[in-house]
C-alpha cells in the first residue's frame, strides 16, 4: 500500500486535474464563460451545470393526451354517416346510441344485417363491427386501431406542443413522451406560467360553419335546436363573465383549419385587433365554394366550440385569404390565437395531470441559501475535520475539495441537472465524505496505539479500512441508486449528487488521500506519528 | 499536532450493560411511532393526496394571512390552509385536491391568482392531480421496500445471515420513528420525506455495517473472548470513527437546516433526526440484537481472513 503504481498516481493526478478543468466554469459568471467559449481551444470544457426549474425557474408539467375523446369523436362521425348513407341505401334502423367507446343500432330487418355491416365497415377501415341476434349491430374500434389512435394522438400532440412553445422563442425546452399517453413538458425561465399552460392545454381547433337561419336563438334555448345544428356559446364573455350570446350552427363543418397555411395578428378597418388567415389550395376552393353558394348568409367562425363571430357573406370570398373580427380581441389575444392557428390544432384535449412551477425570483433564493449553506457547512466541517486530525485534517480537508471539484465536474459532463435537494445532497456528502477518511485515519491510530511503525501503520491502516469502505458505502449507493428509478422532479437530483458523491468521495479518499500521505510519509520518514 | 484529541484511547463504555434500558426505550419509541401515524396520521403533502400548493410574496411587505384567508375561503374551494413561509412576506397556500377530475385544480389556480389580483409574485405553485397522487404514493413506498431488501441481501451476501437481521432490524427502527416523528410533529410528508428517509436508511445501514465488519474481524482475532466481550470491544473500537462521521454530517445538516432556505428546512431536519437515531440505533439496537441471535463464531475461511498477522 505505501508503493503506488506510477500509472495509478498519473491517473489519480489526472482524474483531478479533469476534475479542476471541468468544474472551472461553473465557478464565473454566465457571460464570461461565454467570452472563453469563443477564443479558446474548442477542445477545453465550457459546460455549465444545468441547473433545475425549481432553481433557475420555470414549468415542469405532467400532460395527459385524453385519445378517448378522439374515439369518441370518430364514433359520433361515423353514426352521422349511418344516419345519412343508411337511409339512402334504405336500410331501416332502430335505437341508435353513441357511446364512449362504440355505436350501437339494431336493423329493423335481420336479413339487412350483413349488408348493414358492410356498409359500416367501409366508412372506418379500423372499427369491428359485431353482428348480435334480431339485427343488433355494434360498432367499435379493434384494439389495435385504439393504440394507433393513442400512439398517433400523442405523437402529434408532442409535435404541435412543440412548435407552440418555439413560438415563446424560450431557450431548451423539454418535451417528451412518457408512458403510453403522457407528455413531459419542461419549459425553463417561464415568465408567465400560466400562458404556457393556456397555451399548451387550447384545442385550438377554427372551423367555419352556416349560421342556421331556420329557426331563433330563444327557440333554440327553449330545447328546440334542429337536427343537425347546435347551440354555441359566443367566444367573448359580458362583464359577468358569462358568454356575451349564443347562436345556433349547422353541425356540418364547411372550411375546417387544418387548411390554413398561415394566420397573422392584425389590425381590421375599425382599428381593433384581429387575426388574418390564409388557405392552402383545398381550402380555398372550399371556402371559395361556401361563399359563392351562401351569398347573404351567415358565417360562424368557431374556435373550440365557441362562436368567435358570424359575419354575413356579402359576397363570394375567391383568394383564399380572410380575416377574423369581432370576439372582442385584444393585441394579446389576437397575438396568441394566431400562434395557435399557425401551429395547428392538437388532435385530443389534453389534460394537466401535475404541475410544478417555480418563479424566477425564488429559484435565485433557493441558489443564494444553498450556496451559504453549503459554505458555512464545509467552513464548519473543515475546521471540525482539522482540528481533530492536524496535519492528517489538512490532507482530508484537500481530498474533499478534490472531492467537490470532481462532483461538480462530473455533474457538469455529464450534463446532469443540479436541483435544490440536488445541493442538499452535496451539502450532506460533505458531511459523509470525511467519513471514509476518518475510518482510515482511526484505523491508522489504532495500529499506532498497538505500537507500529508509522509505515507499517499507515499500510495496515489503508489495508484494513478498505473493505469497510467499500461495504458501507456500497450500501448507501443502493438506496441513493433506489432513489433515483423512483424517479420524482426534483428527488432524482439528490440522488444523482448523492451517487456521484460516494463514488467520488471512495475514489479520493482511497485514491487521492492516500497518495498525499504517502508522499508526505516519503518524504519526511517520520519517527512518530501524530495522527 | 492536533489540537485536540478525540477520544485519544479507546474507550471502555460497557454498552451491553445498558441493552435492557436500550431495548425498552426502542419498544417504547417504536411503540409510540406506530400508535401515532396510526392515531394521528401522517399530514401528506400534495404530492401523495394530491392538491395544489401556491407559495406567494406580498409586493407591498408583509401579507395579510388573515384577509388573504378570507378571500380564499370564499371561493369554495375546501380546505385552504395559509401560513407564513421563512418570511412574513411570504405566504404558502396549500388547497385541496378538487373534484372533479384532472382539470379541476387548474382551474382553482386561476380563481385563486384572479381573487388575490396583482399584488402578489407567485414563486412557486405545485398543482399534482389524482391520478399521479396515487402513483407517486406506490413509487414512494416500493422505493423504501425495495431499498430495505436490497440492502438485506447485500448485507446477507457479505456477512452471516444474523448480520442482514439485525441491520436491518436497526434501520426499521430508525424508518419508522422517523415516519412516527413527522406523525406527532405533523410536519407535511412529501416526496422530499421519502428521499430523506431513504437517505437515513442509507446512512443507519452505513453507519452499522463499520461496526459489523469490526465485530467479525475480531471474532477471528480474540478467539478467546466471549461474544459479549467481542461485541463491547468492536463497538468501543469504532466508537470514535462513529461519533465523528456523525458529527461532521451533523454539522453539515445543521447548516443545511438553517442557510438552506424554508423549502430545504423540513428535510434537513428529518436527515438530522435520522443521523441522531441512526447512530444510536447502530450502537444500541444493532449489536446488542446480534448477541440475542446466537451469532456463531464462523469457521476460519481464508478468503475473508484480513491481511496482516
């Protein structure tokens, strides 16, 4: 143990020059590192630590993508086909119901059945349709359409989530899948949490839809709402909050947004907010062909089920290119329903199952008592450490600052991210870290004690501590490991620097320790030693 | 060199002469945990009941809890709890877990920021719905199960089986007062709990398994000695190693628990009762438990046999 192989002192000296290297730049402000990234060697390391939402500030939030509602939808589009194609092709049927998951009808004539079936069959390659007794059909989707419903909602969803929120133009956001119908959004520095939520939880879905003229908003409200048309709330609220009117639309989708090829805020003739819109080729025909046949009618512009405005069709509307008005917008608003219009619809509502948002201002707080607290517990743990040991504190106390640079260092290369329980765990390695020193340290003074020489008591006391060493802290790292495939926000940062803690602190008070102490003992030869 | 020394010789403290005292006080300890999550129960945080959490600062100097409470216990929401969060400024909102599925915390959110206006910065809000409660209860609990057998195996594969017993018959001791601790104190349990507990379950079986490996080296060493006798000896041994490492931690807690701001001061607390009572639990349950357990003597097995004459 006294002898130390030439190529382990190179690797322990490198190991911690690598350390030193890779910590460096946390230490200096932001814009400096940025100065050196640019006229040194590329080869040098310039990483920062990334730090956590919970201290740089920002949203973390836990998405669910409800895919139910899309197969509910799909269920509703295909009954209104049955309604329509069955009573061309005659077919009679009875109790007609729309669930959740399925359709189901009964065909008056039995003999209908098979060819009831077909025809539904034809209309959504994915559902199942199942024949029962006396001309029972029910319709649903097979379980591999529903995971293809689930898988396509998700991935589409994560792709318009994501370029709604580049258009925050916000640095690194995190958007990933998690589980089969779950979405991870991290966003850092938010400034308004709550945009982002709004944001990410709008359907945003614009349709165009006829105003039904055959009947009046108070009969409607009475109940009496015809076949085929809806009652819808206006987008803009009165000073009650509530919805400002309502109108009734024919169900029947005439342009839908998914044809829109851009959607600028902007300004109408009256000054006040709106928002242009621009059709691709299919929608312009369509909407070309809307308004040249409804010349004199109304036209609702409907946004997630909320009327935005029904202005009347005075003339054929041929370029392909319109604006909305009306619905009370602000520059705000309008701003935020173009974003959402140029970044498309998403294809299921989606849910906010967790949120964690932190403030920029406590981020900085929580930066500010973590790096006191980690000062004063190493100011108070070093003089403890050197104070009890002398000379042999002194070499303990260097390892631990070793020790610091190398977690640090390895928490930076590995691109890790530094939470606040992440600094606790520092904070408590530092506390721990002597731990492996002291064993060795007592053990050497118990060899003294049993009246060795300084050499041979330091030899057996390495010796003789390693084991120790290795089995407690091995222990420590299963429940920190435990820890970390637990998997919570900010508890997997402690786990991470509490891992990488005992790993660093093993290797420098095995490693690095011993190599000042050999040294030292080489070179001095003492007669006594003061442990 | 030093200036001064720390337990300069090895001390001769007759520990197993206190087990009976030791024993009774854990019965008693353990005891009264159980009783008290069980009467008391444990005040979960939002992460395992779900609810939401507004932590708020008064732009204006310190907040008026009263008035704010009055705001918010109109809106009916349930229960709304507020208190002053490390400074009078501040103010923690915690309101609970709203009916009516995923959606319906959101919308508390927004009816909370609109009733209290602008003049508030809202540094932090945690909104955890009921499916994830749930799911983050089970990940918690499987963490501190699987972490205790882990360690029982490892334990077991490197020591005789008494060893694996009795440390982790320790390290319950020490996870269940903890949980009793935050029962009878009623601070909130939360995510950050568990990690203090699995931490605490780290550092008991660390702290136990330094005074195993004595007492196993000198079970070789001192043939002639009677268990009890090895067991004292190992303990006095270690004694000084224990008492530092649980200092120098210790101090570092300390300063964790007040510099490291009011959301770390919970945890840090728990790690400090957990260092305290793992420490006492190594000497005073761990290996006391080994002598009622029959530990045998094993049979000289070269591979285990330390270097050295």
């Amino acid at each position: 143990m006294i002898h130390i192989a030439t190529w382990k002192r190179v690797l322990v000296i490198l190991v911690c020059v690598l350390g030193i290297v890779y910590a460096v730049p946390n230490l200096l402000p932001q814009d400096q590192v940025d100065e050196w990234s640019e006229s040194l060697p590329s080869w040098l390391p310039v990483n920062q630590i990334n730090l956590g939402l919970d201290l740089q500030g920002g949203s973390h939030l836990l998405l669910r993508v409800d895919y139910q509602s899309v197969i509910a939808e799909r269920m509703e589009g295909i009954a209104d086909e049955i309604r329509t194609q069955f009573r061309q092709e005659d077919i009679g049927f009875t109790g007609l119901e729309v669930g959740a998951d399925g359709v189901a009808l009964t065909v008056r004539d039995p003999a209908q059945a098979e060819a009831a079936a077909e025809l539904i069959r034809a209309m959504d390659e994915s559902v199942a349709v199942t024949i029962g007794e006396e001309g029972a059909l029910s319709v649903a989707y097979t379980e591999a359409a529903v995971a293809e419903v689930q898988n396509n909602s998700v991935i589409q969803s994560i792709e318009i989530i994501r370029r709604r929120i580049d258009a925050f133009g916000t640095t690194e956001p995190v958007i990933q899948r998690q589980g089969d119908d779950r979405i991870v959004v991290q966003v850092p520095g938010a400034e308004d949490p709550e945009q982002i939520k709004n944001r990410l939880t709008t359907t945003a879905r614009l349709t165009f839809h006829l105003i039904d003229q055959s009947t009046s908003v108070a009969e409607a409200q009475a109940g009496q709402v015809p076949a085929g048309s809806e009652l819808l709330p206006s987008r803009e609220l009165n000073e009650a909050g509530e919805p400002a009117g309502y109108y009734v639309v024919r169900r029947r989708v005439m342009v839908s947004g998914d044809t829109l090829t851009d959607a600028q805020p902007t300004f109408d003739q009256n000054n006040t907010p709106a928002v242009s819109f621009r059709f691709d080729s299919t929608g312009a025909r369509r909407f070309a062909d809307t308004t040249s046949e409804n010349v004199g009618g109304l036209l609702a512009i409907v946004l997630d089920d909320e009327v935005i405005s029904a202005p009347r069709i005075n003339s054929p509307i041929l370029g392909g290119q319109g604006i909305i008005e009306g619905g009370g917008f602000t520059v705000e608003s309008a701003n935020e329903l173009a974003v959402l219009l140029r970044a498309g619809a998403l294809p299921a509502d989606i849910e906010v199952l967790e949120e964690r948002t932190v403030g920029p201002g406590l981020g900085q707080d929580s930066i500010d008592a973590g790096r006191v607290a980690a000062v004063i517990g190493l100011v108070l743990v070093v003089v403890f450490i050197i104070l009890v040991y002398g000379l042999f504190g002194v070499f303990a106390v260097i390892a631990l600052a070793f020790n610091l640079a190398i977690i640090i260092a390895a928490l930076t290369a590995l691109q890790a991210t530094l939470t606040l329980p992440g600094i606790a765990g520092i904070v408590l390695t530092v506390g721990m870290a002597v731990d492996a020193n002291v064993l060795i340290f007592e053990r050497i003074r118990e060899e003294v004690r049993n009246g060795r020489s300084p050499i041979s008591a330091i030899d057996a006391g390495y010796n003789r501590a390693f084991t120790t060493i290795i089995d407690s802290n091995l222990t420590t790292l299963i429940a920190a490991i435990l820890l970390f495939s637990m998997g919570a926000g900010p508890v997997r940062g402690f786990s991470v620097t509490l891992s990488i803690g005992i790993l660093s602190s093993m290797f420098t008070a095995i490693m690095v320790t011993r190599l000042f102490v050999v040294t030292w003992l080489l070179r001095t030869r003492p007669k006594v030693l003061n442990v | 060199m030093a200036l001064f020394r720390f337990l300069n010789r090895i001390p001769h403290v007759p520990f197993l002469r206190f087990r009976r005292q030791a024993y009774t006080f854990s019965a008693l300890l353990v005891a009264a945990s159980i009783v008290a999550t069980a009467v008391l129960g444990l005040n979960f945080g939002i992460d395992f009941r779900g609810g939401i959490l507004i932590e708020v600062r008064d732009q204006s100097g310190a907040a008026d809890i009263e008035e704010m409470r009055g705001q918010l216990g109109a809106l009916g929401l349930g229960e709304v709890s507020l208190q002053e969060f490390g400074e009078p400024s501040d103010v923690l909102i915690r309101i609970q877990s709203q009916e009516g599925g995923e959606d319906a915390n959101q919308q508390a959110i927004e009816r909370v920021r609109e009733t209290l206006g602008d003049g508030y910065d809202y540094r932090r809000t945690e909104a955890v719905g009921p499916t994830v409660g749930a799911e983050l209860i089970e990940a918690g609990t499987l963490a501190v199960l699987l972490a205790i057998g882990a360690i029982l195996i490892y334990i077991w594969a490197r020591f005789e089986w008494q060893f694996g017993v009795c440390a982790v018959i320790a390290l319950l001791h020490d996870v269940i007062s903890t949980i009793g601790l935050f029962a009878i104190i009623q601070h909130e349990f939360n995510l950050a709990t568990v990690a203090a507990l699995l931490t605490i379950a780290g550092y008991s079986i660390n702290d136990t398994v330094v005074v195993f490996d004595r007492v196993r080296e000198n079970l070789r060493k001192y043939k002639r000695e009677s268990m009890p006798q090895i067991l004292e000896r190992s303990l006095n041994e270690t004694l000084s190693r224990t008492l530092m490492t649980s200092l120098t931690t210790l101090l570092a807690l300390v300063a964790l628990y007040f510099f490291g701001g009011a959301i770390i001061r919970d945890f840090a607390f728990a790690l400090i009762w957990g260092i305290v009572i793992g420490t006492y639990s190594s000497i005073f349950v761990a290996v006391p438990a080994l002598m009622q357990l029959n530990l045998r003597r094993p049979a000289d097995k070269k591979e285990e046999a330390p270097a050295g004459p």
